[in-house]
C-alpha cells in the first residue's frame, strides 16, 4: 500500500457508525472451535507471518504479547472474506493486490485518541500561532485517526488566530475506516465531555431526534482541514509546500528504532526550518538531535 493523496469526502450520513477512538473487539465466534475453544485454528506461524506482513505494509512492530488481539480482530476478516483457516486467509492476502490489504491494515492499527489529549500541546501551539495571528499557517496531523486530534487542532487555531487569518490542517492516516470517521465528523456527546461549553456551542451542531446523544462539527472546524490517507512508511508523500508545524502523536510508539529514524528524517525534510513538532508523551527522539532540538515536554524543534 503506498501512501497517496486521496481525499476523503464527508459523507451526508446522520446517525453515524461512530468509533469513540477505542476499537471494538471482533465478535464471539458462535462457530465450531478449535482444540483452545477457538473458532479458528491459531499457530505460533500464522501470528509469525502477520507480524511480517504488518511491518512491511505499516512498520507497525507487534510484539508477542498481542496474540489475542491479533487473533480477535483478524478472525472478523477471515468470516467476511469466506475463510475457513487464517493460513488461507494470509496466503490468499499475499497472492493478491487487492482491497483486503486495506482491511487487513484497518483491522491491525489501534486508533485510541480524544479530543485536547496532552492539553500542554495544544497551549504550546496556541503560543506558536500568537507569534503571527494573521498567518498564514499550514499545518500536518500525521496519524489524525478518527478526528479528535485534527478538530482539536483547528479549534485551538481558530481561538488564537485572527478572524480569517490564513489557517490549513492536512490531516492524514494510514486506517481508511478512522479517516472516513474523521472526515465524517460525527461524535458522540460523551467524548466531547473535555471541552468548554463556549467550544461547544461555537464549534458542534447537537443531532435531535434520531441523532438526540451525538454532535456533529460545524463546517468552520471542518472547512480547513484536508483529510487524506498517508502512510508515514512509505516514501512519497504527497506534499508540495513545507509545513509550519506537524502533529506526529502515538503512532511512533508501534515502530521500531530504524523505522522511527526513517520517518523523523521524512518529517524533517516536510517541515520548514524552525517548524514544530509534537510527538505522544511516550515518544523520546533527543537521539535525533542532528535534526530536532527539543523545546518543550516532547515538543521538538526542526533545525
Ligand atoms: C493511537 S492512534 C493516535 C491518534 C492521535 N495521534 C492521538 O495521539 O490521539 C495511532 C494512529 O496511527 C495510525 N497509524 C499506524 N501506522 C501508521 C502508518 N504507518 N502511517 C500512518 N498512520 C499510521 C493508526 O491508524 C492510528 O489511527
């Protein structure tokens, strides 16, 4: 799967399929089972050769603790694709080009997210756009998964920025499921619980009826923001202009060392010299000081 610019459009969808950002487990198998009360047979091979597959079409690095999950969440794929045995099911994955890779990688990537996680970023990056409140600004959330993080960002931009001044999000991820979620920019008023009832009412129209319990982003939020699949692996990402700032939150925490440096020196190149980067609360990249110093609590600096 190479990454590419393909927009994804807003579908006019009113009570949504929404995913509060924590991913739902396959379903019981209610099916024959295997020796271990499984529906399908499970080896130490079969997990071997999905890690494999994941880190050459993700970099996502999973460790052998994650049988069980890899196992639920791909066993849904094996009933929707008519196999009877993950070795099939693989074999026929590899030996084709086609849409399942997109399912097979949806299924693998964990999309845990909320609106203003780590709160001191987005303080940080109100400072930053003050420093030019009539922009312009341009902005990328590498790893956007179902929107929480994107809404948050423009919201904080439209708080700190002058009226009109110039403000774009390209927002981006690997999982065609969460960017439609995001692109959808339909939530569920429980998981807008952290925002100010000012945010509230400017930035989020209430569903009524049908959709009495959800919210969807009023069009200034949405308007900025470009939502396209990027593969943070791949090389080719399809940007043009360098940004002013990148969100790259909780997705390097899956990769490896080699991976990780290889995406940092991508980042580097993507951003304009004294442009900011944001990285998860687990993420330590000072090793990478040839290119990034860091300027903050995992806020780092391009040089
Ligand atoms: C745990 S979520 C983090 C979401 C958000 N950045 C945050 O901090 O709340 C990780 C996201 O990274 C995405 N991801 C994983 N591997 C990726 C890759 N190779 N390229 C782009 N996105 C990827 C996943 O699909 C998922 O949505």
């Amino acid at each position: 799967m190479h990454s590419h610019r393909r927009s994804v459009n807003a579908p006019t969808v009113h009570r949504a399929h929404v995913r509060s950002g924590v991913r739902q487990e396959a379903g019981d198998a209610d099916a024959d089972q295997d020796a271990q009360g499984r529906e399908f047979a499970w080896t130490q091979a079969d997990f071997s050769r999905v890690q494999s597959l994941i880190y050459q079409h993700a970099g996502i690095n999973l460790h052998n603790g994650k049988h069980a999950m890899v196992y639920s969440r791909l066993s849904r794929r094996l009933r929707e694709t008519g196999h009877n045995s993950f070795r099939d099911y693989l074999g026929w994955l590899e030996s084709c080009d086609g849409p399942e890779w997109q399912e097979f990688v949806n299924a693998l990537t964990t999309n845990l997210t909320a609106f203003f996680r780590e709160q001191h970023h987005f303080e940080i990056f109100a400072q930053l756009l003050r420093t030019r409140p009539a922009g312009p600004w341009s902005v990328w959330c590498s790893a956007a998964s179902t929107g929480e993080e994107p809404y948050s960002i423009v919201m904080t931009a439209l708080e700190a920025l002058q009226p009109r001044a110039q403000f774009k999000l390209t927002a981006s991820d690997i999982d065609s499921n969460v960017l439609a979620t995001a692109a959808r920019g339909v939530y569920r008023l429980e998981g807008l619980k952290g925002l100010s009832q000012a945010q509230l009412q400017r930035f989020f129209m209430r569903g009524k009826g049908d959709n009495a319990g959800l919210a969807r982003v009023r069009p200034e939020l949405r308007q900025p923001i470009d939502f396209l699949s990027v593969n943070l692996i791949r090389d080719g990402w399809p940007f043009r202009e360098p940004f002013d700032a990148v969100f790259c939150r909780n997705v390097m925490i899956y990769f490896d060392e080699p991976t990780q440096r290889r995406v940092l020196e991508r980042i580097h190149r993507v951003l304009k010299p004294g442009g900011m980067l944001f990285v998860g609360h687990a993420e330590n990249f000072t090793d990478a000081r040839d290119l990034f110093v860091l300027r903050g609590k995992t806020v780092y600096e391009r040089i």
